[in-house]
C-alpha cells in the first residue's frame, strides 16, 4: 500500500525566507494587542452613493489607511520607534507600509510598498497610489517595486540570508533607518481578498505598529437604543509595548473607531 500518495515538492523561494525572517522578529518582540469590531455601515455608504453618481471612486482599503494615517499624526506614540536605548523617536511623516499582490508568468506573489506621507494625502491620492503600483515594474526576485529601492536596499534583498539576519539586529533600536527603510506602520487587508469573517493575528515584524484588516460581516448592532443590522470590519492592532502602553494605545484606537465610524474623508472626496 502506497502510503504517501500523490504529491508535489516545491521549492522553497527567496520571498519566503524572507517571510520567516520578519516574522521571527516580530516573535522576539513584546507585543501588545488590540481585537476591535467596527461599525463602517455608514462609509460604505458613502463610497455606494459616490459610485452611484460616478463622483471620484475610491477604494475602501484606502479609505481605512487614510484613517490610520490621520489617528497616528494625533498619536505619535504610535508612530514611533526606539532609537538606542534610552530613546524614543516620534515622527511627523506617517509612512505605511502595505503588500500588494500582483501575477507575474501565471503566479501570484506579493511585493511590498510604502505610501509616504499618508496623513498629509486624500483618499483619493491614496487609492489611485495603490492602484498604480499595482501596474508598476516590480522585481519578482526581491519583493519589492523598482522605484523604491535605493542601491542599498537593493544590495540587501540580494545578500545571503546571514547578512539579512545581521540586518535585522542592527535594524532593532535604529528607528530613523526603520522609518527610511520600511516606513512605520503596516497595514494589510487580508479580508479584502474574499470571504474572511474574521481577525487577522499577524506577527508584527520590525514595524512599529501592524494593523490587520480582517472580514466585513453583518451583524446586530445597538444603534442609538435599537438593534440594526450593521456592516461590521475586524481590525487587529499590533504595538511594540516597550514603545506604547495601555493608555497611549486606548487613545488611539477610540479616536480610529471615531474616524472610521463617521466616514473620514469620504465627505470631501
């Protein structure tokens, strides 16, 4: 009796590897966590009615970055980083970081961007930056988009694995090299790609703060003192809790919910 079966033996590739080593960083990392359902019945009404009346359409995933960027520019503790050992860095410029999916030869693969100076664009500015960089030169073999590498980071996509891992440790408490580098918060939409009623657990990586966008569901919602059904998002909040405490990170969030809940925005698009 043939035990195994039929199967398939793949190898496995740079951008996996690649994929281990963030994570494993982020597994070194003290996170702290933050599980939120949020009612966004009313945005996505907004972006109906603005299809509906072919005003500027605008794509819900950037709409939800454009909120993130804002809170943060409010929150600066969560747009920070360690410098050293008895600093911190607070920037002004909120960089997000965010993979984009894209087919290359039949296969999908993800490649990772960064929309710099996400709290100063509009919705709009923001969708149609994703949705040109879903058309940009991409390098397969390293993840990442022509454009936005440096010579340097080129040169490190391309360094054997040992040399990536000694950049990881001097990346650690670096955090003007983070911010240049890889932004300073990341952002991925897992339940954009289908069916995902969920929360997204991610890992964290090196980035200062990740937030995991999970499914939207209907659900029965108190609204005003009555019970409606209502559309709601998973969102997961990941931060480094040697940066930001329980405080800092309530803050935050309540003014995000606010944000997302009364359609950020979407008003002025």
């Amino acid at each position: 009796m043939d035990r195994l079966g039929k199967y398939e033996v793949r190898p496995f590739t740079r951008d996996r590897q690649n994929v281990v080593l963030v994570t494993t960083e982020g597994k070194r990392r003290r996170n702290a966590h933050a599980l939120l359902e949020v009612d966004v019945t009313r945005a996505r009404e907004i972006m109906k009615t603005m299809k509906v009346e072919k005003r500027e359409v605008v794509s819900f995933t950037g709409w939800v970055i454009k909120c993130i960027a804002q809170s943060a520019s409010e929150h600066k503790l969560l747009n920070a980083y360690r410098f050293g050992r008895q600093k911190l860095v607070l920037f002004d410029d909120v960089d997000i970081s965010i993979p984009i999916e894209r087919e290359i030869n039949g296969k999908q693969f993800i490649a990772g961007y960064i929309i710099r100076k996400a709290n100063e664009k509009s919705v709009g500015d923001i969708t149609q930056e994703i949705r040109g960089a879903q058309h940009k030169p991409v390098d397969a073999s390293l993840q990442a988009f022509d454009d936005q590498l440096t010579p340097f980071e080129r040169r490190f996509l391309h360094a054997p694995l040992f040399v990536k891992k000694l950049g990881l440790v001097l990346l650690r408490r670096n955090g003007l090299f983070k911010k240049e580098h890889i932004g300073t918060i990341g952002v991925t939409a897992i339940g954009m790609k289908g069916r995902f009623p969920g929360f997204v657990i991610g890992m964290g990586g090196p980035i200062g703060t990740f937030i995991g966008l999970g499914g939207i569901v209907q659900k029965p919602w108190v609204v005003e003192g009555r019970i409606l059904p209502r559309e709601i998002l998973h969102v997961t909040i990941h931060v480094d809790h040697d940066v930001v405490d329980g405080g800092p990170l309530a803050r935050f969030t309540d003014r995000l919910v606010e944000l997302l809940e009364t359609g950020f925005g979407l008003s002025s698009s």
